[in-house]
C-alpha cells in the first residue's frame, strides 16, 4: 500500500454492526465519533445499507406534535444541496 490508502474492498451486505443506526448519515456520524477514519466509515455503513441493516423504531404518536433538532450532518448536507 503506498501513499496510506487502504482498500476495504467491495460492498459486503452480510455486515454487521453492534450499534444500531437509524439511517446512514447516522452511522457515518456515529462511527467517525467513535475513532473510524472516514473511509471505513463510509465502507461500514455503504455495506450496512447494501444489506438492509438500518432500523427505525416505531413511533407512539401522542396528542401533541413534536419536533426533532436536525443533525450537524444533515445541515450540512442541506447546505450544499441549497449552494450546488
């Protein structure tokens, strides 16, 4: 391997992951947090998401309406999405 570069290979749907991430922009945050490089992040939850791995938990919907604080990522995301 020269310049540093490390090849994790294809895609494997089979992966696994003892965390259980609510989508992919969730796991990429949560990995990188943890100490992954971004590279084998990438790879961990592009094969998480080949296989169908992320789950979202079911929703008790009460009286009233409730609002959630979008992600770092997610705005991130967005904003270039806007610029772009």
């Amino acid at each position: 391997m020269s310049g540093g570069n490390i090849d994790y290979g294809p895609f494997s749907p089979t992966c696994r992951d003892t965390i259980t991430h609510k989508s992919y922009l969730d796991c990429v945050e949560t990995r990188t947090f943890l100490g992954d490089n971004r590279n084998k992040a990438h790879w961990l939850c592009s094969s998480l998401a080949a296989g169908n791995r992320f789950k979202v938990a079911d929703l008790k919907r009460s009286g009233r309406t409730r609002y959630s604080i979008p992600s770092a990522g997610f705005l991130a995301q967005l904003n270039l999405a806007l610029l772009s």
